[in-house]
C-alpha cells in the first residue's frame, strides 16, 4: 500500500456526509487515499477515518473495502473483515496488518479535517 497525501475537509451539513452524525454509522468517500476513505462515527463525540482498501492484499479491485456499518469487508477470495472502531481484522486467523488510519481532526461547525 503506498503512503499517499491524503488532506481532505468533511463538511457532516452535507447530504453525502450527513448520516455521520449518528452514531454506528460509516460512509466511504471516494478519490481519496489508496482506495478511498472510509469514516465511521463510533461515538457522540469521535469519528474515525481508514483507508478504503484492505492492507493485507496487493492493491486491487478486490482488495477494496466494502462498508456496512462499522464493518469493512474485502472482495478477495478470504474476505477479510475488520471492525472501524479500531481497524482490527475480525478473523479467525488474523492477517498481520491493521486498517491504515488516518487523523481526524474537529475544526467547528460540523466539519473535520482529516490528513495523514
């Protein structure tokens, strides 16, 4: 996985962006990262932000993450899981790698900057 720029305002007054102000919930923002952003609300007051694709593969189109509520699910053959409260893989046999994170920081008015 490469380690790319990743600096990106989340306004949660938008539509696309508005579900993240409930709690459990998780939207992936696309064009961002290596495959996308993925940003969960895990708490009234904490959202959390992981690159949308699985660190365990090569990237590929397999190897990007699909959202459903606080769980990330690869395509690949082994369908890793993990959860997005801490980017831990939910497997059995766990792979090595967690989700790769990324900053998430509160500016006012219902907007987050997340950077790497």
């Amino acid at each position: 996985m490469l380690n790319v720029n990743v600096n990106v305002n989340v306004n949660l007054n938008l539509p696309q962006f508005s579900q993240l102000q409930f709690t459990g919930n998780s939207v992936r923002l696309e064009g961002q990262g290596n495959g996308g952003i993925i940003i969960a609300r895990t708490g009234s007051e904490t959202l959390r932000a992981w690159d949308g694709a699985d660190p365990n593969h090569a990237f590929s189109n397999c190897s990007l993450l699909s959202v459903n509520a606080l769980t990330a699910t690869c395509g690949c053959e082994d369908a890793n899981e993990y959860e997005l409260l801490s980017g831990q893989n939910l497997g059995q046999d766990p792979e090595p790698c967690t989700l790769l994170p990324y900053r998430v920081e509160f500016v006012g008015d219902n907007q987050y900057l997340i950077t790497n």
